[in-house]
C-alpha cells in the first residue's frame, strides 16, 4: 500500500493508492517552485536517506539502507534538476557517475530549457579526484568542479584536460557555500540539488543556503557509529524547517521539508 500525507493548514485524511508511485505523480509531488515575478532564483535541496536510528550509511555507503522507491524518488529529483552538487568524498566512496538522460523526462526537461540530462557539480578542495572516471570523460553534461582560488594549479590543469569546468567558489583553498550557490546560479543552474554527504550537507546548513530536505525514513536499525545525514560543526540556533509533504511507500517515509 502507498499512502500520500499532504500537509496543509487544515487535517487532511491519508489518501490511500495501489502498486508503486509512477514518475508523473512524483514529478509533481517534487516540483521546484515557480519562479516568482524577478524571475528564477537558486532553489538548493538535498535529498538524503536515515535509518530508524539515524544512520546515515552502513558499510560507508547509502544504498544498503535505501529502497526501490527510494531510487524511484532519486532519480526524479535528479530529472528535475539543472545540477547534482556533490562532495568529493561521496564521489569516490559511491563511485559516482554522470547522471543520465530519462526518456520520460526528455519532453519537460526540453520545454523548461534544460539539459537532457544534469550536470554533477563536485565540491573539492583538494581536487584529489580521478579523472580517468567515467564522471570527467562521458557525461552528456561537462561536469562542474567547484573549489577555492587557492587551489592546486595542477589539479585544476588536470580536471580541465580531463574536460571539467572548474568554478572558484572560495577565497582560499575551500568553498563557500553561498559563492557555490551563486557561481551555479551564474551559469543558469537554479533548480539544484544536494546528494550529500554528510560533510557538505552540514556547511550548507552552517551557511543558511539549503531550502528544501527531502529525507527518506528507512525502517531500518543498523547500531554502529555511522555517519549522521549532516555532520561537522554544530549550528548556533538550531534551524527550523516545516513538513511540506510525505509519502509513504514500503514502510519507507518519503519526507519534504521547506524552510520555516
């Protein structure tokens, strides 16, 4: 049973449905906001999944504790975004790979002006990436490196040889995350999305730039030490964000939360 929970300022009853969400209805279920009357701005979500006791990963990676629904919703949310902004650390533990071009999301992706497919941003300091990998030299969209103005001229020659773009993001060696979300926005990327991880999650939320969290509820228990969906430094008032919508499929909760 599938069960759609919509949030409004009046209680609504659970709608009930059968078999598995179809991608139109997830697609509207997710859609970015409208563009308001000065035209588009940076709209930053991530999309992130937890167990029942707030793990993160098991083994070092997310798709132990993930579902088929769950890669449903993935990979909606990647279809309806213009780029996928990602820390270096995920690419190398999730052996990251370009997004790929979803037939059935060819036609809006074209009538809202994007890509066939989104771009991969990467969030590097270091840029201590391959780029003999798939995700440098096959993607039907460049990808994009985002690091600061200090580093390694090197490894910046090298990312770009390997065909990336590379966008200075920071007046050192890191990135500042809103310099990351107005140098995409430069480039016409506004619909963006976060896949984490928990390090570059936790500095979005330390810089007030995330706008959406759309966390999977897995009904799982793993124990252990694993990694929480953001990590790093505490924040000095906790952030507070509203329950937009949730759907529920599997006993997997499909969560959205908007800021407050």
């Amino acid at each position: 049973m599938r069960r759609l929970f919509p949030v409004t300022d009046e209680t609504a009853a659970p709608e009930p449905g059968e078999g598995e969400w179809g991608l139109e209805e997830l697609a509207a279920a997710y859609a970015y906001p409208e563009p308001g009357p000065g035209g588009p701005r940076p709209w930053l979500r991530a999309n992130m999944v937890a167990t029942l006791d707030g793990a993160a990963q098991h083994d070092g990676r997310s798709q132990p504790i993930s579902s088929a629904a769950d890669m449903r919703i993935f990979g909606t949310l990647r279809a309806l975004a213009d780029v996928v902004v990602v820390g270096a650390e995920t690419v190398r533990q999730e052996g990251y790979r370009p997004a790929r071009a979803r037939a059935e999301f060819a036609a809006s992706r074209e009538a809202a002006g994007q890509a066939p497919a989104p771009a991969i941003a990467v969030v590097t300091a270091g840029l201590d990436l391959d780029f003999s990998l798939p995700l440098f030299t096959s993607p039907l969209v460049p990808t994009l490196i985002l690091t600061g103005a200090s580093a390694a001229p090197d490894r910046v020659a090298a990312a770009e040889k390997a065909g990336a773009r590379v966008l200075t993001a920071g007046d050192g060696i890191g990135v500042d995350p809103a310099r990351a979300v107005q140098a995409l926005a430069g480039l016409g990327h506004t619909r963006l999305l976060t896949e984490g991880g928990p390090r570059l999650l936790g500095q979005l939320v330390a810089a007030g730039v995330l706008d959406e969290l759309c966390l999977t509820v897995s009904p799982m228990l793993t124990a252990g030490d694993a990694q929480r969906i953001a990590g790093g430094p505490a924040v000095a008032v906790p952030r507070r964000f509203r329950l937009v919508s949730m759907l529920e499929e599997d006993g997997f909760l499909f969560t959205r939360y908007g800021r407050s």
